[in-house]
C-alpha cells in the first residue's frame, strides 16, 4: 500500500500538470487570486540592510541552506554561499528579521565594472537602449518556516525592494534569472518580462540549474499594476501594497547626502567572509582581481585585498572614477543676477564635473551658476558649463565641467574617493561649514 507521502507527491504531481495546461492567462489570474499581503505585519518583524556581520552571515547562511536544498550549489564549508558580488559596495543585502532572527535576505546588485551575474548569459540589449540604472535582484531565501505561510515574509521583503529600489537605489531596471518553474510568479504577480523566450538550460552561477531572463521597468510598473489590480480588495492589490501603502517595519538608511548606494563593508567585514571563511577571493581572475584594486584603492582595504596581478591588467582598466548620486540642482545665468532658474537632477558626479537631466537643451560656450543639494543641509554653490549633451528615449542629459570647485563640493567629492562606508564619508566631511 502506498505511503501518505507518495500519495501526496502523485497529487501534487496531477495538480501542477493540470495547472500548466491552462492558458498562460488564466494560470496568471490564479497566481494573482492567491496574493494574500499583510498591510500592517507584526511589529516583530524588522526589514533593513543586513550591515553588521551577524547579520550578514545570517544572510549568506540562510542563502546557502536555501540553495544546497534546491540543488543551485553543492555545501561549501563555510556554510555560507558567498560571491564576489557581495564584495561590491555597489551591492546592498536587504534582509527580514523576526523576533531578531534573519528569517529572509535578497541582494540588489547594482551594475558596476565587475557587472552582475545574468548578463554573461542573457543579453541586455533592448534594457540599455532605455535610460536608467540597472540592478539585479538575486540571493533570494526565505527561511523554510515561512516559505508556506501566505507570503508573510515574502512579500514585506519584495515591498521594501521596490521602495528602495525606486527612492534610494536610484534604479529604473530590474533583472532576474530565475528556475523556469518560478517565472510565471513574477511575470503573473508583478509583470517581469522575460528578456529571451529561451531556457537557458545550463547557468553555472546556480550549479548549472536552468535559468530564465526577465525584466521589470520600475518606471512603468505603476501604472501597470493599477490597471491590474484595480478592484482587488486591499490584502489582495499589490499596487496598494507597493505604491500607497508604508510599512513602519522598514528600517530607512541613514544617509547625510543623497548618494544612491549603501555600502557596509569595512576592510575587517571584508577579510572576514572572502579570505578567511571562503575562498572567494583566491580563486578570482586577474582581471576581477584588479578591478577590486580600482574599487577599494585605499591602503587600509588593499592589506585584504588578493594580490594585484601583473601591472598590464591594471594599466586597461578605467581610472577615472564618477560616483552615483541623486541630488536637486538649480541653474541660472552666471553674468546676471536674475532669478530664473532651471531645475535639474544631478545623478553623477566626479572632481572636476557632473552629469545631469535636465527638462531642455542647455546652450554650450556660456558659464552659469549650479546650485547642488548634497545633503538635506550641505549645499555646494558652482560655477559651470555644458561639456555634452546626451538624448536618450525621453529625457536628455548633459554633462558639465566645474570651473572652480567650492569647499563643499571638494570635501564632498574628496570622502567620496577616500571612504567605501556611509561611516566613512560622514566622518571625512564633519567639518563642512
């Protein structure tokens, strides 16, 4: 007689081959009937970035269980599953803690010289075209407990992504790669769209799992998921949930400037989970080993970095740096002394200049005041000119030269160059005026 588990699988079995052979719309409205969003979760539970190691490890922990279980990597003797993606401060690692134990983690990576996993194999084209950063999400693990309760600690997770995705990550564009047979959760729930309509059926990041690209335009997706959910009780709409809706269980980060990235590690934080507990580190190319060298090129965190290859890797590698930034800014005339202004958004900046969207064509040759919010309190007051101009799908861009640099701006841009923590860049610029 056949065991109560084996009867179970057999019913299983039946129930997901009659689910696949409903049309894709009709699959996709069960997948949204079944959205169960919690507006007001226990006070018990906490969402922040995972910035201490307890809770980073906790992360790569809970990750590594996840992935060993599901067969996307073999046990690693750490315990952990760790890559060099996590070694970037362009990378922030979200995590869900309950009664203060790590219970879900995900990390955004932010595209950077190192790049991020899928685009090795899924082609980015179409996404480039359109204006706008690029992070993916990847490191997806919710505890066992929870993965059958309703999404209690699911989807909170996903809500505080897209908030910071969307006001503090400053990204337009998320991609995934994700098991065929979890595709049609994002693309029914949240409306990802898949980048090929192919399986990749061997991706080495996940120990050679299939895997399918997909994208979301964060700039759209609103719009998007009214029309959606339009009607749907509260519990049920997750355009409420994402759009309207706060969740006082997220943890805001604490920024002093309007930088879009929030990086933790220090060189200790460093050390510790890529040379001394995995052997990340060691088994980099040359390559990948010299643009850690650009990235972390302070001599307090090149003493835990691997050993610079030989000198004609680093001398190919782009030296000039520009830091990403969401700051307002104003322009005027710099020979009169009228009023009007043109707003625009400063979202580049390096020593000598910065790149922004504006509303109009700026004329070059002429040189005009800028007016740049750092900081909810540190203003840099320049003088500047169009070095370029750029349109791109519906917005234009242009890039600037900076005559003389205020005190401001030079201790701003100096920390940027000279620290990797929000720590660091509070502690370089304490004494601005």
């Amino acid at each position: 007689m056949p065991s109560l588990a084996r009867i179970r699988f057999y019913l299983n079995q039946a129930a997901r081959k009659l689910f696949s052979m409903l049309p894709q719309k009709s699959r996709h409205n069960v997948y949204r009937a079944f959205v169960d969003c919690d507006p007001a979760p226990t006070d018990r539970l906490v969402l922040k970035i995972a910035d201490t190691q307890d809770e980073l490890e906790a992360c790569f922990r809970l990750l590594h269980d996840a992935y060993v279980s599901s067969g996307f990597m073999s046990p690693d003797p750490s315990g952990m599953r760790v890559t060099i993606y996590h070694a970037l401060p362009t990378t922030t690692t979200l995590c869900a803690k309950l009664d203060g134990k790590v219970v879900g983690t995900l990390s955004l990576i932010r595209e950077s010289a190192i790049g991020f996993p899928l685009q090795r194999i899924f082609d980015l084209t179409a996404v480039r075209e359109k204006e706008g950063y690029i992070a993916e999400v990847s490191a997806l693990a919710v505890h066992p407990r929870y993965r059958r309760t309703g999404g209690t600690i699911l989807f909170p997770l996903m809500k505080f992504m897209y908030e910071y995705c969307t006001t503090f990550f400053d990204t337009r564009h998320l991609v995934i790669a994700v098991n065929p047979r979890h595709i049609e959760m994002y693309e029914s729930l949240l409306f990802f769209k898949r980048l090929t309509a192919n399986v990749v059926e061997n991706y080495d990041f996940v120990n050679g799992a299939p895997a399918v690209g997909a994208t979301l335009d964060l700039k759209h997706a609103p719009e998007t998921l009214r029309r959606a959910y339009a009607g749907k009780p509260l519990h049920r709409n997750l355009y409420h949930y994402f759009c309207e809706s706060k969740l006082a269980n997220i943890h805001i980060p604490h920024r002093r400037f309007f930088t879009t990235n929030d990086p933790v590690l220090t060189p200790e934080l460093i050390d510790y989970f890529f040379n001394r507990q995995t052997q990340v580190f060691a088994e980099l190319s040359d390559r990948k080993k010299a643009l850690l060298h650009l990235i972390y090129d302070l001599p307090e965190y090149r003493k835990v970095l691997p050993a610079l290859p030989d000198q004609g890797v680093t001398r190919q590698m782009r030296q000039h740096r520009r830091f990403s930034v969401k700051c307002p800014a104003r322009l005027n005339d710099a020979t009169t002394s009228g009023d009007d202004n043109l707003a625009i958004e400063v979202n580049e900046v390096s020593r000598y200049g910065f790149r922004a969207r504006v509303a109009q064509a700026i004329p070059s040759g002429i040189w005009l005041k800028a007016t740049v919010q750092l900081g909810l309190h540190e203003v840099s007051r320049l003088t500047v000119q169009v070095a370029r101009e750029a349109e791109i799908e519906d917005q234009h861009y242009c890039g600037f030269r900076i005559g003389e640099p205020d005190l401001v701006w030079r201790k701003f841009v100096t920390a940027l160059y000279e620290g990797h923590t929000h720590q660091d860049l509070d502690q370089a610029t304490r004494f601005l005026p």
